[in-house]
C-alpha cells in the first residue's frame, strides 16, 4: 500500500496556492519612473520602453494656491521629485518664492497641491513603505528646519506638535516608526548642537496650536 502522509493531490496545491495570492496580493509596482528634465522644467515620466517618454512641465500646475488662496505661484522649475514605493503618485516640489508641493497621480497625470512653504524650501521626501503617508523635511523662512506629511488616503495635511521641540530647533527625518503616521526625529538645538532623538506621531494640522 502507498503511504501518501504528507502529500498534497495537484488540484489541492493550486487550489491552496490560488488562496494565498488572493488572501496576500503582491502589491503592484508602476514600472514607471519620473526625473527631472536637465533644465528642470519638467517632470520626465518613463514608462517600461525607454523610448516611451511624457513630460509634465511647470506650465501645468496651478498658478493660485487652494491652501493659501490670494497666493500666486510662479515657478521657474522644479526642485526635487520622488515617487512612491507603490508607483501611484510622484511627489514634488518647486522653486519659486512660494514653494509648491504636491503630487502627481501618473495614472490621470493630475497634479495635487498639498502644501505651500513661503520663503522656503523642500529638503528632502520621505515615503512610508505602503505609499499612504508622505513626509518631507523642509526649511522655512524662520531658518529651523521643519518635518510636514500627507496622508494620501484621508486628504489630512500633517505636522509635528510644537510642544514637542523648541523654536530654535532642527527637527530631521530619521526613519518611520513601527505605527501608522509614526516618524522617528532627531532635534538639534540650532546654538549648542545638542542632539536627541524621538518617536512623534505626525497629527492633522487642523489640530496644531499657533506656532509659538
């Protein structure tokens, strides 16, 4: 007699192997990738073919702020662009006195703005590895480098609660933390150099107190 202890029928195994793709779907990844053109006044889109190419210039984003209404963009070129792990959006920042930031949907092409910094700068992007929270290191007019977000999926713009750092700080991005919205920071008193690192949970900006 055979002894069949540990063994599977064919139909089993496909039938168990469909069950696992449905039940963990491998997440999608847009082959595409996005960079700036050389004179940066342009987001280049690459698409699988090389030779298969789409641009999306300064001349197409807004020129008025729904953040800031009554605030004009005039952007000489783009800065920094990053897309996200799941190749949904391209996020991107300009140079311009009124910095633009915001993001491309590459599937429609519509671009999104998320938030403005006045006299100031975009330093750097952040995506959370499922591609649902943006946060980005900026530099505003105060000179104390600041950490913002975005989540995509609820449309909350996010911040860092001012109790938790001085105003003579820098805060820089470090890593994401083991919980949703969570980010890793380091504060670096901008006179004595002293540095520590923190856990914060980026929170809706409607709930931020006034800067002090």
């Amino acid at each position: 007699m055979t002894d069949c202890a540990g063994k599977w029928p064919s139909a089993g195994i496909l039938a168990i192997s469909g069950c696992l793709l449905a039940c963990n779907p491998v997440p999608l990844v847009n082959p595409s990738s996005v960079n700036l053109s050389s004179d940066q006044q342009a987001l280049v889109i690459t698409s699988v073919d090389p030779a298969i190419s789409d641009q999306f210039t300064v001349k197409h984003l807004p020129t008025e702020s729904k953040i800031a209404p009554g605030l004009y963009f005039h952007p000489k070129r783009f800065d920094l662009v990053q897309v996200s792990p799941d190749g949904r959006f391209a996020a991107f920042s300009t140079m311009d006195h009124h910095t633009l930031v915001g993001l491309l949907d590459l599937r429609t092409r519509a671009a999104q703005e998320i938030d403005v910094v006045t006299e100031g700068e975009v330093l750097s992007f952040h995506w959370a590895n499922d591609g649902q929270v943006l946060a980005y290191d900026y530099l505003p007019a105060s000179g104390s480098q600041r950490i913002r977000g975005y989540d995509v999926q609820s449309g909350e713009r996010l911040g860092i609660p001012h109790t938790k750092h001085g105003s003579d700080a820098n805060l820089v991005f470090e890593q994401w933390g083991s919980q949703p919205r969570e980010v890793v920071v380091s504060i670096r008193n901008r006179h004595n150099g002293e540095s520590r690192t923190t856990t914060i949970t980026l929170i809706s900006i409607t709930q931020l107190a006034p800067s002090p």
